[in-house]
C-alpha cells in the first residue's frame, strides 16, 4: 500500500492549500478528484474558480457519490491523486439515502490496495463543536467522525491543519 494520508482541519483552515502542495511535490501525474456539486450559483461560482485554480497543474476528476470507484479508476493513470473533500462526498451519499459506513468501507477496501499511488484524503473536522441540534446533523457528524477514525487507521500520515499549519497526528511532518 502506497503512503496515503490523511488531511483534517476546520473550515478555511488550509487544509487543501497544504494537500495540493504536498501532491505536486508527491508525483508528476495528479489528479484532483473533487466531490463537490454545484447545485446553486454560489456553489457553480466556487467549482469554476477551483477548476480555473487548478488548470494545467491538476488533472480534474468530478465524482459526487461513487468515489471508491474514481479513485481506484484514476490510480491506473495517475502517481497522485488528492480527493476534496471527504465531508462533502458524505454529504452527497446522505442526501441519496446511501449507506455511509458501507461506502467508507468500500473506500477503505480501494485504498489498501492502491499500491502504486499516493492518494491524499481532505475532509473538514466537523466533531469539535456543539451537538447539532437536529437528527441529521448529528447523523452526519457521527458518520464523518466514524470515517475519519477508520481512514485515518489506514493511512501512513494524518494531520490536522489550523491557521495554514499542519500538525503531525500520525507520521512524519510534511515537506513543505
């Protein structure tokens, strides 16, 4: 199994500023696997100036649900590859009445046998704050606070962004 890991931090932390600097020095063919859906014009706003961000140093991929799948696709062409982000694939999966822990098991399943590609994880941590005052709210934090312990068991490195910073949780310190 390649080194993947494993990037959480809160919102605007720069968490996924970190992840693609770290997969531009990691390979010399990534792709950004997005799980993101533009929805309402805020959201189509945002993906265009993500995809314009990225544009001739990423090879996009745009899968919203069926990420086990993608990434396991994408590994036979690519030496890196950053997925972003994980609460918004969940998300997705949710709002379908899919099975989450199933869909994180699968995804585990591709990643342990993803050997040749380093595969980079970003997910917000949603598990610091107060309980959610509503069913699917705290549906959504358990289900994403299970993946992210899961995940990060079979990840070589995890860390934990604050203010652009990094934290080592497991492994070494990324070269910045």
């Amino acid at each position: 199994m390649a080194d993947h890991i494993l990037v959480l931090g809160g919102t605007r932390s720069g968490k996924t500023a970190l992840a693609e600097r770290m997969a531009l020095r990691a390979g010399s063919t990534p792709a950004y696997l997005a799980t993101a859906e533009a929805l309402d014009d805020e959201m189509i706003e945002r993906v265009s100036a993500h995809r314009r961000a990225r544009e001739g140093r990423f090879a996009t991929i745009e899968e919203p649900l069926e990420l086990p799948q993608a990434l396991f696709a994408a590994a036979q062409a690519h030496d890196v590859i950053l997925v972003d982000c994980l609460t918004l694939w969940i998300t997705n999966l949710l709002s379908m009445e899919r099975d989450v822990a199933e869909e994180v098991d699968l995804l585990v399943e591709v990643l342990e046998n993803i050997a040749d590609t380093q595969v980079i994880l970003v997910s917000n941590e949603v598990g610091l704050g107060i309980v959610p005052d509503n069913a699917l709210a705290r549906t959504f934090r358990d289900l994403t606070g299970a993946a992210h312990q899961e995940l990060a068991g079979i990840c070589e490195h995890v860390y934990f962004v604050v203010a652009g910073l990094p934290m080592v949780v497991k492994g070494k310190a990324p070269k910045l």
